[in-house]
C-alpha cells in the first residue's frame, strides 16, 4: 500500500458549459501545493486523478488513502491544507 498522499483532480471536460476542476483551477492548486511544500522543504506526494466526483465544487482534492476531501479550493488556501495533512494521521 501507498502511503499518504495528496490527490488533486485535474479532469477538464469536453464541454465548455460542464463543470470540472481544470476548467476551475486545478493546475494552480497542483503549482501552489509545490511552491508551499518547497518553501517549508516538505515532501509532499502528491498524485492526479481524472475526476473525484465534486465536478461543480472544484477543484478538488483528496487525502489519501481514506482521508477528507477539500472542494472550492483556492492557491490562498493550500498552506492550510499542508497544514491539515501534516497532522492527518
């Protein structure tokens, strides 16, 4: 088994009028989650996925295995959520 990680929704949709988390924000989600984890020198796994099943409240992410899932997240808020994964388990 994997150890935990982070898993950030990246699906874009064929649809312009569809919701989805590339469409939403997702790659700065992934940038801020590398820029924060470089600043504070922390490993962070992190992995894609195509959909996570919260299309209209993206972007979305996922602690894993079995953890909470973040939607309508923003660049601004990723430090609390290495926050929270830090102390997850």
């Amino acid at each position: 088994m994997r150890g935990k990680r982070i898993i950030v929704c990246v699906n874009l949709r064929a649809s312009v009028g569809q919701p989805s988390c590339a469409r939403k924000g997702s790659q700065g989600i992934l940038d801020a989650i590398a820029a924060e984890s470089q600043a504070r020198e922390l490993e962070t796994p992190v992995e894609t996925t195509y959909c996570l099943g919260f299309c209209t409240r993206g972007p979305v992410a996922r602690f894993a295995p079995g953890g909470p899932i973040y939607t309508e997240l923003t660049p601004d808020g990723v430090s609390d959520m290495l926050n929270a994964f830090i102390d997850w388990h």
